[in-house]
C-alpha cells in the first residue's frame, strides 16, 4: 500500500530528511506504535536510498500487528514514494489507510513548522593545562561552559581536566537532541581552541590504559584502568548563573600565557567572535570552521611530535585560502598578514616541516633524538624550540587578524 500524501516529492532534500527523522520519531512514541526489531537502510539498483522501518501497531481500537514502511529517496535526497507493507494484516485497508495518512500527515506539518522540544544536554570535553578553567562561562542564556571539578585547584605540568558544554537544543526527540548537541559541540570545542590556544578533546572512551599505581602500602605498581569520565552531579537541567562561580575575561585573545600556574581565563573577544560566526557570508564561516578543526588536531595529536603540530597549524591557514580563494596559499596568506615574516621562515615551515613530513615522511623538529641526550648543551634544540614556538604565535596571529578583517569586521 503505497501512502499518498500531497507535496510530499516537493519537499527539498534538507525538509525531506526532517520530515522521515519526524515519522521516525512519531513511529517509535507510544502514541502511535511500539518500535520494532529488524528496520534496514540500503540502495537499490537504481541509486535510491531505500530505509525500511518496523513497527507494531498499537493505537486505538487497531490491535496489534506488525507492519514495515518504505520509504524510497531520490539520488538527490528528495522523497519519491513511502509504502507500507501490509500484506498479512487483518484489519480493512480502509482503516489502515487513515491510519496511515494521520501519522504522515502530522510527520510533514511538524516538519513544515519546524515542529522541536527543547532539551538540555551536556558535553563533555578535556585538556591538558597547569591550571583549571577559573569559572564557568554564559556565552548566551543558552550555552554555557564550565569546568566539570570547579574544586581541581590543583596546579602542576601534565594536568588533565574536564569542562562541560551545557545546551538548550530544540529537537525533533530526545535522540536528535544528543546529535545536534554533540555535533554542535565538536564545533564549538575546535573554535575554543583557537581562541584559547588550547587543544581540546572528547574523553577518551573504552580504553584500559597502564598507569602508575600506589598501592595500600604505598609501593608503587602498575595497574591497567579504565580511562573515561564520570558525572555524578547528576544534572538534568540548565544550571543557574551563579555570579560567584563567573568567569571574568581579562585578556585579550591575542594574549600569550608565560607564566607558569597563571589563571586560564576566557578571551574578552570570545562573545563577538561567537555571535559574528552566526551572520558572516558561508564561505568565511566555513573557513574559519575548517581552520579551527586543523588548528584543534594540530595542538591534541602533535602534543607529542612537533612536525605533526606543525604539518597541521600549516593545513590550518590552507583551510582559509582553499575555502575562500583569496590568496594563493600558505605564504601569500602569512606575508599578507605577518609582513615582517622571512622567505627563510616560510621555507622552513613549507620545505622543511610540511611537505617532507606529508610527501617523505620525515619527522625534522627532532622527534627521532633519544630522549637521553644531554638538554643542557644541546644548543640545536634550544635554538630550535625557540624557532617554532615564535612562528606558532605568528601562524595563530595571523588567523585572529583574518578573523577579525573578514569575519567580526573590526
């Protein structure tokens, strides 16, 4: 039995994916079925994308029975047609039908409203710092930021500590709430860590790890353990603002941290950032989104292996000039915005660190010396890490001038 619904092979193809993720959710809700085992996705032998969804009926004087929709979409995303499979039922088709009809009907006016609930969601995400975030962070009455352990005032090198992204999220179900969250939420992590210069990264999930372990008697041993993040404040709804527990910005972004154990505070140009994001013609938002990811992957996978970091913040501003095609590449976009850079320093960053790292596989910032070479009269080194610590600071200057020349406009 083929459903018949009007308009509905007009919908575009972002509507006609909202209107099967709100048939999907209508079918799984107790008012209209209990959900069932055995639903498939494929393509058919003529390109479509074919799903197929189980259900028993439940709903009013129809009693109970087992019934499969299909729902066939074009190439292009668009719906082509949405069947049910009823063969072996028992109750009259004409019953069946308005059925049928009822739950697509309402399916595509919730699409057509944008028909959502509002939910709350936490994310969670880590980083290795001295000092915990100072407080939490309202970037609007929606979306705050804040550390999970406000009490870790522990200071130290190699620390882990854990924040949490708090959403209000308008949802078709509870399930695309946590999609929409977590996806948001990558997002957000990848630009705070360009504007924090801190790489930040989800908890790491199922794995059993080695650690050091000291053991009643305080000998000291090693005992695998199992790595991940525990939530036990058990919050389900929007915190309130607490004006005590704030985080104050007093830095500008272009501040660079030297001190050791200094308060790890928000930029004072986050907000404006944020909110410039949401009207900025696309291409300069994809940009920029683009560059923070590669800007996040360079500071999480090359904390360890500065080539790797490197190979990444050049892919960074690669982003930028691939995306927008305003420059020609990497060091036309650097020379634009960081005149006083050499041919020099560019070769070395282009030649000698990206391309015989990506095109030969060579590790050049010295990931291939032994660990017991003497630092104290290892002038190479020194000199080195001096090197590359300048020119991050300039790759991440530059990318907050373009940031704020095309995109905050300021």
């Amino acid at each position: 039995m083929i459903v018949e619904l009007p308009n509905i092979s007009e919908l575009p193809p972002d509507k006609s994916q909202q209107f099967i993720r709100q048939l999907y959710s209508l079918l799984k809700s107790k008012e209209w079925s209990s959900f069932g085992s055995g639903s498939y996705a494929k393509i058919d032998e003529n390109g479509c994308f074919v799903t197929g969804i189980y259900h028993v009926i439940q709903h009013e004087n129809i009693k109970s029975e087992n019934v499969l929709w299909i729902i066939t979409q074009g190439t292009n995303g668009t719906i082509l047609k949405i069947e049910v499979d009823n063969e072996e039922s028992q109750i009259d088709e004409s019953v069946l039908k308005d059925y049928f009809y009822n739950i697509t009907q309402k399916a595509l006016i919730n699409t057509l409203s944008n028909y959502g609930t509002e939910f709350f969601c936490r994310n969670y995400y880590c980083f290795v710092h001295t000092r915990n975030l100072s407080g939490e962070y309202w970037v609007n009455k929606k979306l705050r930021i804040a550390p999970l352990y406000p009490e870790d005032n522990e200071i130290g090198f190699g620390l882990e500590r854990i924040i949490v992204i708090d959403q209000l999220i308008n949802a078709i179900d509870r399930q695309h709430s946590f999609e929409l969250s977590e996806e948001s939420g990558i997002l957000l992590s990848a630009h705070l860590s360009l504007l924090l210069d801190i790489g930040l990264y989800p908890p790491r999930k199922y794995n059993s790890k080695w650690v050091r372990y000291y053991n009643e008697d305080s000998t000291l041993t090693n005992r695998r353990l199992e790595l991940g993040v525990v939530d036990s404040t058990g919050q389900f709804v929007m915190p309130l603002k607490k004006n005590g527990n704030l985080c104050r910005p007093n830095h500008s972004v272009y501040y660079e941290r030297k001190t050791f154990g200094e308060e790890l505070n928000f930029p004072k140009e986050l907000r404006s950032i944020l909110k410039s994001l949401e009207n900025v013609e696309l291409k300069y938002k994809l940009a920029f989104d683009r560059c923070c990811r590669l800007y996040q992957t360079a500071l999480v996978k090359g904390i360890d292996s500065p080539t790797i970091k490197f190979s990444y913040l050049y892919g960074s501003i690669d982003a930028i000039c691939q995306t927008t095609k305003e420059f020609k590449g990497f060091s036309d976009f650097m020379r634009n915005y960081c005149p006083t850079i050499t041919d020099t320093e560019l070769d070395f960053i282009h030649e000698k660190i990206r391309s015989s790292h990506w095109h030969s596989g060579e590790f050049a910032l010295g990931e291939n010396e032994s660990g017991w070479r003497e630092m104290l009269f290892n002038r190479e080194r020194m000199i080195r890490s001096s090197k590359i610590e300048k020119l991050q600071q300039t790759i991440r200057h530059s990318i907050l001038d373009w940031t704020f020349e095309r995109i905050v406009k300021k």
